[in-house]
C-alpha cells in the first residue's frame, strides 16, 4: 500500500533523510523509555486494582489447574502485570491489541470479564470461545482483543495486518502486537517489520522480554539481546523499558502510540519483564535459581511498588488496600465459580463456526 | 471457613505424585505465592505455590508420601482468627473436581454429535436466453472477476509479490492498478509468511484481501498463518472472530519448471476444516467462482493453472454472474462410465471422453470446480446411472482428492459399483525436469482412456 508514499517520497526516504529524521526525533525529546510518568491518586488505585485483578486471576487459575477444572497448556502472566496494565491505560478507544499465549492478562486489562475468560479456561459454554478455545485462543471483537494466539510469533504479522486495516481506512487508530523474547527470534516478525515500516503502518511492538523463552534464557538463544534494537536494519526506533514500573510503560506506550498514530510508521518498545511462575504449567523452571525469581519478587515486583507508594503519600490506608484486594478476590472467586458451574460446551458445538 | 490445600495436578497428563517434601510446617503463616511444598510427577519435580493467605493448620499427608491423588487434601490452611479446632475431624471432601482423565467422560457417555447435514448448495443460476457469450481467456476472467468485486466493495483489495508495478507475474493483476490505485492494489516484498500474515490480519478486521501467491508453492511458507491462523479462527473464536480472505494463484506443475514448482495443493488445503478450496477449469467458471470466494465470508484457497490461463473459454455477458461454491459441474453427458476430475486435469478428461466417444463408450465428465466442500451427491448420483468411476488429476496419488472420493462413493453407493473405482493421477515422484521424464510423471489422455477401458472391462 502506497498511498502516502509516491514514487517522488519514497526516494526521498530511501536517501539521507530518514536516517536524519530518526537522529531529529531522538534529540528533540528525552528518549522513549527515560521517562516515569507522574501518577495521581485515581491512577494509582486504578493500576493497582487493575494489575492485582490480573495477579489474583492468575493464582486462581493456576490452582483451577491443579485441581484438574483446567487442561492443556495455561501460561500465567504473574509478574508481568505491568506491561499490559500500562500499556491499557495510554489506548485509545479502536486501538487493537493482539498477542500471544500468555495472554490472560490481556484480556482482562482489555476489558474482558474474568468470569468469561475463567469459563474459557475450564472449557465451558459461557467462554469466550464457548469453550473451543482455551487459554491460548480467546477473542473479543467486541473489546478489540484480536487473541491469543497458539504459535510463537504469528500474532506479529496479524497484528500489522490490523496495522494495514487501520492505514487502509485511515482511521487513526493503532495496533499493539504483543510477542516475547523467545518469538523474537522467528522470521515473521522481521517480514512484519520489513512491511510495516516499508507501508509506516500504525502498528507498536511490545517485546514482552521475561528473559526465557520456555527454559532458554535470553542470552543462550539471541545473538542480540538488545530486542529494542531488532527493528535497526528496517529503521524502526525501538526503545528498552522497565517493564515492572507500570508508570515508565505508560509514559513509553504513549510517547509510541502517538509516534505510530502520527504516521511516522512502527515503533518497538522492549518491556523489561519477570515471569515468577514456569512457562507453563508443568515447568518445574530448572534453569533458573530461586534466588533470582526471589530477588525480583521482592525488590521489583509491578504491584508492591504501587503498594509502597500508595501507602507512602497517604493514598491508601492498609485497610483500604485489603478492601481493595478482598473486591479483587471476590471478583476471581465469582469467576471461578461460575467457570466451575457453568456447562461444558453442547455436544452440538462440535461442528458449528466451522464455517460462515 | 479453613481452607484445603489440594494436591495439585502439575501438567496435562498428571494423575497421581509423591509429596516429596513440605516448606512450611504446621504453625507457619504463608501468603500467595510462598512455595509450600515439592511434588514430584513422573517427569520433574515442581513446587506448589500457597494461592491464598493463612496459617497452615494441618498437613494431611506427609512428606514422603507416594501415589498422592490429584485433588486429595494435602493441608488445611486457617484464615484470621482460625484456629486448628475449627478444621473439621472429617476431611471435607474436595469440591466435584473433574481429575484430568475423567474430564472428557460428559461428552463420551453421549452418543457423538451427528455431523451436520450437508448444506444445500444452490446450482448455477440460469444463464437467459440470448445472453452473449464472449470468449474470454481464464486469465482475464480472473482479472475481470478481481475488478468487478473492487469496485463494487471498497473493502476488497488485492496483495502480492509483482500484482500491481510489473501487472501480475502471469500478467492476472494486468490493468488493475491504473484502475484502483496503489491503496487496493499493493505490491509486497517477496516475504510469503509475512504477507500471508498480513493479509489474515487485515481480514481478521474486516477488510476482503485477495492474496496473490505468484505460484502455490511459495505459499508452503506460508502454511501456518493459512491454516493456524486463517482456517481455524473462527472455530477457536467460538464464531466472534473471521478471515475472510482469498489466497490464489497459479498451482500445479507449469511446464519444465522441476519439482519445486510443479505441484499441485488441492488435496493438502482440502484436508483442512474451516477452508474452501476451488480449483476451477473453464473461464466462466475461474469468474464465477473467484467472484464468489471474494464475496464468501470463509478464507478461500483458489487454485488456478499457469497453463490454463492462457486457454479460452465462453463466458456469458452478465453484469454479475456469480456461481456457487460448493457445486460440480456435468461437463459432458453419458451413459456408461463416470469420470471425475477438476482444474487442469479436465483436458486430460475430455480428451478421454472424445476418444472414447469414438470407441462407442459415453462418458459423464463432472467438473468437481470445488474440492471442499465436496459436492459428492452430484458423483454419486452420476455413478448411480454408470457404475463406473474413474477419477483424474495431476497430483500425486497417495492421499489424492481421488482416493477421497473412491473411498466415499465406496462407503456411500458401492451397491451401485459394477467395477472397482480406478485414479488417474501424477506418478508417486518429484517432478522431474527433463521433457520427457516429465511427460512420463503426468497423467495423461491415454492412462484415461485405459482406466474407463478396465472399469467397463472393455478390451
């Protein structure tokens, strides 16, 4: 698609001046990622109610799994709330979101109601997906949740192809492809990148970096480890982030949603982030040491920083907080419920949305 | 209300697991997420995570423990103000928790959900009489066909490797960018996975993207985002989300080409539930029917032949003819031996048909033009009234679209068989490059004609 880019503009791009336009955008701002906004009370309850729902959602349906309520592959986004949580907070309404596996989280920042997603865990009839999906495919058209999807990397090149709708219809609106460290290193996403920045799609790329894909830490699998910079031989910016401050991803996701809603083409953000559980259910992580996961859990955990400050300006009393994590707690445990009650899908279902 | 604390099951397969060793003991106070315990399962040893917050006020099952049950009570956890006389002397049982292997059993203990129905296809609509049948190349058909749907739906636009600049590799694009712009006309890098990906997104938000692969073989790198991605979205989204995209292009062996491109796809894409698969032969039917897939709300595979695009064909002087997906055609009437066969493998099928007009045999030559759904009730209807089948194509023979339909009109009408069902199809080879080994890896117009010899055991 070419419609801002003529035969005259892309030889002006293809010279000097793009790589002169990005050193003018990295100077003229403080860069992408350097920034912590400044949170007010309301924000601050909200992301910390927002991020504990998240955090509280993803205990119960680890425990749904223990019990047997919920199969297959579950992939729980404790630690990371953080990244979504922020991001959430700088979309605007049509804005997209799309990522991978791990993406309960996602859904519920996105607005979808814990009592569907949890019924999509245990395979019932009120899931999303009415139960044909699981925890890696759940969708909300009506949320602008384009999934959950299985296979390590494809939502990339299906979230630029959001990216190509919105550019196609002009409609200001920008896609956030989500994706990790481990997808980093597929092919499709530097056939994405290629596209997107050839097109300046709408389109931000959140490398949500946990620092293992699976059981492979990031440095045994990349030979660049840097994922901000992955997009350099396309010439797309991309900025590192700390991915556990929830204030620092909303300023960097603003700053990049406006650099893609501007027509200036993608953007990638690097999250900076810590998976504490396995990479699935049956990890029994290995190939990390527990003073790790223990040291991150104490001094960085996305939540208990939030806490500290509320308590440190007065914003919230303890008791204030327990009330807000008991009405967090009830809202999981009505999820659960109702996920454990809830009817497994009809018979009939087998062979229906095969086809249109 | 004291809590228990379940064995919990640690992958998809768990039944049972040792408790091998308790973290905290009786009297510790533990918040979420405190490890409170290792388990070892058949595969690895895990750590069990406290989900709620409390004091542990009884280990049920000790350390050391072997062939613990999932869900079996481990511990008791006390809340605030709790103490251990409040845990009841009989453990509660746990809650009707399903065990992973007897989940399953509310859908087995069921008879099995009948497949639904075949849906009715409606048949060609009626052609008035004295239309203008204007003799049309299938290459411009296709190209008529692209038009016609861009402007009738600025929704629909056309992506791919040479489609708008350089007018289409085999020239199927030719015109359409003077006409519709670089905006529904996009040229794409040479990057198959990518823009396959591309346009199942932009079709997941609603546009109608015709993906252009300059020839099926490079859609193998595309494979994942057509089937993971396209086929099966609206399945896995419990119909909320769709692809409503058309992949095409030339498929199938061209000429001297060798074995990289020179394939045909059809019975691959048609093993797959959530796709429609046309690999039409005349030009009537390449517009009809690519008319069609833009407009059907499903992801489309579109399989055309180099070789026939260059062949000419009657299409008739409508302003929308539109055919339906889903639906065979009888290509030539007869009496005495079914043929079968659908895209390219049509000439080698009419030409069989002609000679062996002349030998006194009359076959019925049924265009399949859709290989999924597969209209079988028009074949067997055929084979009711012949008895005999045989099937043609250029693919390779094992697992081919004609040991489907031998292994379905068998199932379905083998009362109605005279003679066992015969396939005509590519040899069991790469192709080949030089001329006549390639000639030999084909099927061809007397490998026809012998299969409706043998099946009407005629000398």
């Amino acid at each position: 698609m070419a419609p801002r880019k003529s035969a005259a503009s892309a030889g002006r791009r293809a010279g000097a001046s793009k790589s002169a336009k990005s050193r003018s955008g990295k100077s003229a701002k403080p860069a992408i990622g350097t920034e912590i906004a400044e949170f007010d009370k309301e924000q601050e309850l909200g992301v910390y109610r927002e991020m504990l729902l998240i955090r509280r959602f993803e205990e119960k349906a680890g425990q749904l799994y223990g019990m047997g309520f919920i199969g297959g592959f579950c992939h729980l986004y404790i630690g990371q709330e953080a990244v979504i949580t922020g991001i959430q907070h700088a979309m605007r309404d049509g804005d997209q979101l799309i990522t991978g596996y791990r993406d309960h989280g996602h859904m519920l920042a996105a607005g979808m109601t814990a009592r569907g997603v949890m019924a999509e865990l245990t395979g019932r009839q009120s899931g999303y997906s009415r139960g044909k999906g699981g925890s890696m495919h759940m969708f909300s058209f009506e949320k602008n949740f384009f999934g959950g999807h299985g296979i390590v990397g494809a939502q990339v090149p299906l979230g630029t192809g959001l990216a190509f709708a919105n550019r196609y219809r002009d409609n200001g609106n920008v896609s956030i492809a989500f994706y990790g460290d481990g997808a980093s290193n597929q092919g499709q996403v530097y056939e994405s990148f290629n596209m997107a920045e050839l097109w300046e799609l709408p389109v931000v790329y959140v490398v949500e970096n946990n620092r293992y894909a699976m059981g492979t830490a990031v440095s045994r699998a990349s030979a660049q480890t840097d994922f901000s910079q992955r997009g350099v031989s396309f010439n797309i910016p991309g900025y590192q982030v700390d991915g556990m401050d929830v204030r620092a991803v909303f300023a960097a996701a603003e700053a990049a949603l406006e650099h893609a809603r501007s027509g200036n083409g993608p953007i990638i953000l690097e999250m900076l982030t810590y998976r504490y559980r396995g990479h699935s259910m049956s990890d029994p992580a290995k190939y990390r040491s527990k003073d790790e996961v223990q040291k991150m859990r104490s001094e960085h955990d996305p939540i208990e920083q939030v806490k500290v400050r509320l308590l440190e300006k007065g914003w919230a009393s303890e008791d204030e907080l327990k009330a807000i994590d008991k009405s967090v707690r009830d809202i999981v445990a009505d999820s659960a419920e109702f996920a454990q009650t809830d009817p497994e899908p009809d018979p009939s279902e087998l062979y229906t949305d095969i086809l249109a | 209300m004291p809590i228990d604390i379940l064995m919990p099951a640690l992958s998809p397969t768990m039944e049972e697991g040792t408790l091998a060793k308790w973290l905290k003991h009786e009297g510790d106070s533990v918040t979420s997420g405190d490890v409170i315990a290792e388990i070892e399962t058949d595969k690895a040893t895990m750590e069990v995570e406290a989900v709620d917050e409390g004091t542990i006020g009884k280990i049920v099952v000790p350390e050391g423990s072997e062939g613990v049950k999932v869900n079996a009570v481990i511990a008791v956890l006390l809340g605030d103000g709790e103490t251990a006389a409040d845990i009841g002397t009989e453990t509660p049982a746990a809650t009707p928790a399903p065990a992973p292997a007897e989940a399953p059993a509310p859908v087995a203990a069921e008879p099995a959900a009948a497949a639904p129905a075949t849906a009715e296809v409606p048949s060609d609509p009626d052609i008035p009489a004295g239309t203008e049948m204007v003799p049309t190349t299938v290459r411009e058909a296709l190209r008529d066909a692209m038009a016609e749907e861009m402007r009738a739906d600025d929704d629909v636009f056309v992506m791919g490797e040479e489609v708008a600049e350089y007018q289409g590799a085999y020239k199927v694009t030719q015109g359409l960018l003077d006409e519709f712009g670089a905006r529904r006309v996009v040229d794409t890098p040479i990057t198959e996975h990518g823009f396959a990906g591309v346009g199942v997104g932009a079709a997941m938000a609603g546009l109608k993207p015709i993906v252009e692969f300059m020839t099926f073989n490079f859609a193998m790198q595309a494979m994942d985002q057509i089937i993971n991605s396209a086929a099966k979205t609206r399945y896995m989204s419990g119909g909320q989300m769709h692809a409503p995209v058309v992949f095409r292009g030339p498929n199938g062996a061209a000429a001297r080409v060798a074995a990289q491109h020179s394939q045909c796809y059809a019975s691959w894409y048609s093993h797959v539930p959530g796709l429609k698969v046309v690999m039409p032969y005349t030009a009537a039917d390449a517009k009809g029917l690519l008319k069609a897939a833009i407009r059907d709300p499903n992801p489309i595979i579109f399989l055309e032949n180099e070789i026939l695009y260059g062949h000419t064909f009657d299409v008739p002087k409508l302003d929308d003819f539109v055919l339906p997906i889903g639906k065979a055609r009888i290509h030539r009437a007869g009496n005495d031996v079914t043929i079968v066969s659908f895209g390219i493998g049509m000439t080698y099928a009419e030409q069989a048909a002609e000679e062996l007009s002349g030998m006194g045999i009359e076959a019925e030559v049924i265009d399949l033009r859709t290989i999924r759904p597969m209209d079988l009730p028009t074949v067997i209807e055929s084979v009711k009234k012949t008895g005999r089948l045989v099937t043609v194509e250029e693919g390779f023979p094992q697992s081919s679209v004609g040991t489907e339909i031998a292994t379905r009109v068998m199932q379905q009408a083998f009362d109605y068989l005279d003679a066992p069902i015969l396939t005509v199809a590519g040899k069991d080879v790469p192709m080949p490059y030089a001329a006549n080994l390639e000639k030999l890896a084909l099927p061809n117009v007397a490998e026809v004609v012998d299969a409706v010899k043998a099946v009407t055991y005629t000398a």
